[in-house]
C-alpha cells in the first residue's frame, strides 16, 4: 500500500472519530445524567 492512499485514510478516519467525539458530546449535553454511562 502506498503512502497516498495510507495518508488518505488516516485523514477520513480521524474525521470519522472527530464526528463520533461531537455526537458523543452532542448526546451528554442532551442527556447529561446518563452521559456518565457513556464512554
């Protein structure tokens, strides 16, 4: 695999994690007594 094709995915999945941070934040605000459950 080359290094373009390597660098492109780490991009996507650190937008992919970056989404998952916001909407994991976004469901703490909304329900901030159970945010605690969440990890």
């Amino acid at each position: 695999m080359n290094d373009t094709i390597l660098g492109e995915l780490k991009l996507n999945f650190k937008d992919i994690e970056k989404e998952v941070k916001d909407k994991e934040s976004e469901i703490r605000f909304i329900t901030p007594a159970k945010g605690k459950y969440l990890i």
